[in-house]
C-alpha cells in the first residue's frame, strides 16, 4: 500500500522536477517572505499533498519549488505548531516527504525569546543544541522497529552549521549560536520559567524548531535551526514578550533571515 508520504513525493514530481534538491526550509508565518526568494517551478497547497496538515495555523500552507540564483529548492511555506493543534507530531509526514523527494539538508526557522544579555532583540541566532522542556515528542506512537528510539546526538548538524555561518559571511549577516529549551506556548514563559531555563543551560526559549529537528533525525536529514530573537524573555532584562511582530526588532531579524537563506542557498 502507498503511504501519504510516497503519494504526496509523486504529486510534486508530477509537478516539478525536483532532482538535484538538496536543501529545504521549514518557514514560520513571521518568515513567509523568504518564500519569494528565487523563480517558483510549482506552487502546491497543503491541501492536495497527502498527509501535509491542514490545521490551525496552516490552512494557506503550501510547498513552493523554486530555483534561487540557479539553485533548486524547496520551501515548506507554513508549519505545525503544537500551540495551535495540540499535536506535535503534524509535521511527520511532510518530513518524511522531503526524504522520499532525497532532499538532505533542512534549515527550521522561528522566533524565540533570549535569556542572554548578549542575545538582544534582533539577533540571528543559530541553534546548536535543545533541552525538550515539555515532556512530548513527535515521535510518540510512531511505528516500531526502532524508529522512535532515535540518537538525538548532533541533531543540529556540524557541518549544515557551518554552511549558514559561512553563509553568514557572505551576506553581511551578524549570527551568534545558541541553546534552545522548548516550551509548548502559546502563553509566554514566565519569569521563573524562564530563569529556570536559564539555569539549565539555555540561551532562548521558544515554541518551534525542536519537534522538526526531531524528526529530522528519524530520516536522518542534517538539520539547522535558524531563529531570531523578538524580545528578551519575561523576568529577563526588562523583556516584556508580546505577540505584535511588527515591531523593529522582529522585522530587523526576519530580514536579515532572508538575505542568509539566499546566501545559504547559493553556497552548496
């Protein structure tokens, strides 16, 4: 029997020629803009691919193949968040697309909120390493033969890192690195949370890029997490986190993302 993801992979090859992607991006609703980087070859929304969700927070999702400076790539133009659906594990199946299509190398966008004092509004920050604060996983439930009990070391990938900081190099963009602990949102963290993170060893809190670098490991993609900074966290410098993303900062950081994409892009 074909599964959702073998007949989704079918569609988009009916649509584009995908062969020689090596590279997708995963694209939070604040970075939709770097969707418009590059040509578009084909345009497909969520809701014709097989198993891609269609929920809260998703409902204009959709797979964009594109070519940026001669360079095929996939965009994923919307992502699951557990906030929104109460499911973390909605981004299964897309995955697992990207796989079947032989797509290697993925870079998850989002925003977070620092616990750092160097990590200020603004800031592009690379994620090298999570603590899962939220006691769930994408992977709970999955098949057996192993397939959930995965070795999560190196989920975000040495080498995929240091292409987007050479990248970084390249487009003028100013990145630090840091520790991510995943919260499950969507009220924000409260000073003691936030503290607690802190002292745990992490740089920022936020509610993406954790379950996708999960599984990003079960189809052993290598995986970059690229977040920017909308505020510092509650407790923490004076932050006073707020959902308006049309502030400076916010806006500073999504810009600079895009200009490091298309450089990503260009230096396979």
């Amino acid at each position: 029997m074909t599964s959702p993801a073998e007949e989704a992979a079918a569609i988009i090859q009916s649509r584009a020629d995908v062969n020689g992607v090596e590279a997708a991006i995963i694209l939070g609703r604040a970075f939709f803009g770097v969707a418009d980087l590059g040509d578009r070859l084909a345009k497909i929304p969520y809701s014709e691919l097989p198993g891609f969700p269609v929920a809260p927070g998703v409902e204009d999702g959709e797979l964009i193949v594109c070519v940026v400076e001669g360079v095929p790539a996939i965009m994923l133009k919307g992502r699951s968040t557990f906030y929104e659906t109460g499911d973390p594990s909605l981004m299964t199946s897309a995955m697992e697309t990207l796989s079947i299509l032989g797509v290697r190398n993925i870079v998850s966008t989002g925003l977070v909120l620092s616990v750092q004092a160097d990590l200020v509004p603004s800031s592009v920050v690379l994620v090298t390493d999570h603590v899962n604060f939220t006691g769930l996983n994408p992977l709970i439930g999955a098949s057996a033969g192993g397939k959930a009990m995965i070795n999560m070391n190196e989920a975000y990938d040495k080498r995929l890192l240091r292409r987007v900081k050479a990248a970084a190099g390249t487009s003028g963009v100013a990145v630090h690195e840091g520790v991510l602990m995943w919260f499950s949102g969507p009220s924000f963290e409260t000073p003691a949370e936030a503290k607690i993170a802190r002292q745990l060893g992490a740089d920022l809190v936020g509610w993406g890029i954790v379950p996708e670098a999960i599984l990003a490991r079960r189809y052993n993609f290598l995986f970059s997490g690229v977040s920017v900074v909308t505020d510092f966290a509650a407790g923490f410098s004076n932050g006073n986190p707020t959902a308006d993303l049309t502030r400076g900062p916010a806006v500073a950081g999504v810009v600079a993302t895009k200009r490091l994409m298309r450089a990503f892009l260009k230096g396979r």
